[in-house]
C-alpha cells in the first residue's frame, strides 16, 4: 500500500533538496504572487477603501501613529534615505542569505523554516486577493511616499510591474523578519548573532512604518500569519516524523531497499 499524496507531501516538505529545487519553489511563488498582483490590478478603489477602514479602527484603539512616526523619522537628516534603502533590499537579501546559510550549516532547521515561509506566503497570498489594502502612502492620510523619486518609483516602470501596491494585508516583511529574527536568536552562536535576531524585526518594523508602507495593523497580521505557518510547519514535521515510525513498524508500509537506493 503506497502512502498518500499528503504523506508525500509532508515527508517532501520536511526534507532539504538540492539548491536548485528549493530555487524553484521560489519560482513557483513568485508567479502566485504575480497572478495575486493581477487579480488585484483592477481594486484600487476596494483597496484604498480598505486601507482607510484599517487607519479608522487604529484611531479607534488611538494606536494610528504612523504619521507621527514618519514626521519623527524625517526630522533626523539622512534617515529616510536609508530606510528607503532598506525598504527595498532587506526584505529579500537577509530573507535569502539566512535560507543559503540553513540550506548549508543548518540542514536539519532548514526545512522547517522553509516550510514556514512557504506556508506564510501562501497564506498572505489569500489575504492579498480576500482583502487588497493599499500602504497608507497611497490613501490620502497626509502620510508620504518617501520612497518613489527621480531613481526609484514603486507606483510606475519596472519596479511596480515586479511590486503589488495592494498587497499591504499582511505585512510579510514583518511575517519574514520574525522568522528570520527567530532563527537567528535560537541558531545563532555568537551574541551579536543573536541579538541582530531580536532587534532585526524592530528594525524592519521601524523601517515599514516610516516609510509609508504599512499600517501597524498590517504588521499584526503578518505577525499572525507567521505564527499560524510556524504552527503550521511544526504538525506538518510532527506528522512526517509519525508517518516514519509506522513505516518502520509495518513491513507493507516500508519502502523498499531498492527504491529508497534509487529516491
């Protein structure tokens, strides 16, 4: 009796493959963020409506700070610059430099984190489709778009053809820093390490924020999704690791010598 397609599926996903499958995984969800990006091309209305609601009921709970932090930002010269900066190389380079450095010194903690991230961004997929919500840069809440200027434009070009301007609900810059910050905490052995690992999400959060691209809503649910993946991730582990002992107590449910040679 072969084992299902969710068995395989989780031993799949809690094994490390070569770099070149994990890199297709990235392929693969980046052309389901891309589909997410057209479905959602044509609600900017829904999604400035969205983002509204969301500034509406920070004012409510008297957390809608994002201007403030923004004008606070501002006021120190060169620091927008910089956040810009980080805005837009972060997220992606220290996310994929900490994957490279699981893949090659931690190759039992790498699939776990890979599968959360995998499973976030799937979830955060659904939220961007379910709820588009524009940055508050784009909802006429007197918040700036500090980032799109003569060398780099978010909104038009190259750029906003690779970037969803709707896609703030969740926030996986925070959902990824999390991880990250995470992963460098528990695995890292030098204290400098892990202490970037506890101060690299705040960080990221500052940077989102003072930016214009996220509400602190958007990092809560970020925060939630990556939880919800890590959750997600760790009964998807437990469930291989259960599938592994009961091919080893049942001789019909074990594979055989000459197919695991071959696998």
């Amino acid at each position: 009796m072969r084992p299902s397609w969710r068995r395989e599926l989780c031993s799949w996903l809690t094994r490390r493959h070569s770099l070149g499958v994990e890199a297709a995984l990235v392929v693969a969800l980046y052309l389901a963020y891309d589909v997410a990006r057209g479905l959602a091309a044509n609600d900017a209305d829904v999604a400035v409506a969205h983002a509204r609601t969301v500034a509406s009921l920070e004012r409510t709970a008297h957390v809608f700070v994002e201007g403030t932090i923004q004008r606070a930002a501002q006021a120190v010269p060169g620091l927008i610059g910089s956040l810009d900066l980080a805005y837009v190389s972060l997220h992606l380079a220290v996310t994929g430099s900490v994957l490279l450095w699981l893949h090659r010194r931690r190759p039992n903690v790498f699939p776990f984190v890979r599968t959360t991230l995998l499973v976030a961004s799937g979830l955060a997929l659904i939220g961007f489709v379910v709820f588009p919500t524009a940055p508050p840069r784009l909802a006429a809440l007197g918040i700036a778009d500090t980032i799109s200027g003569s060398h780099l434009n978010l909104n038009h070009g190259l750029v906003s053809s690779l970037y969803n301007p709707y896609a703030a609900v969740p926030s996986m810059h925070i959902g990824y820093a999390l991880v990250v910050g995470a992963v460098l905490l528990r695995q890292g052995r030098a204290g400098i390490v892990r202490f970037l690992g506890v101060v690299y999400p705040v960080i990221v959060l500052f940077v989102v924020v003072a930016t214009g691209n996220h509400f602190l809503f958007d990092a809560a649910a970020g925060a939630a999704t990556a939880a919800f993946a890590a959750a997600v991730a760790f009964c998807i582990t437990r469930a291989a690791g259960a599938q592994a002992v009961v091919r080893l107590a049942d001789p019909q449910l074990a594979t055989p010598a000459h197919e695991a040679l071959a696998a």
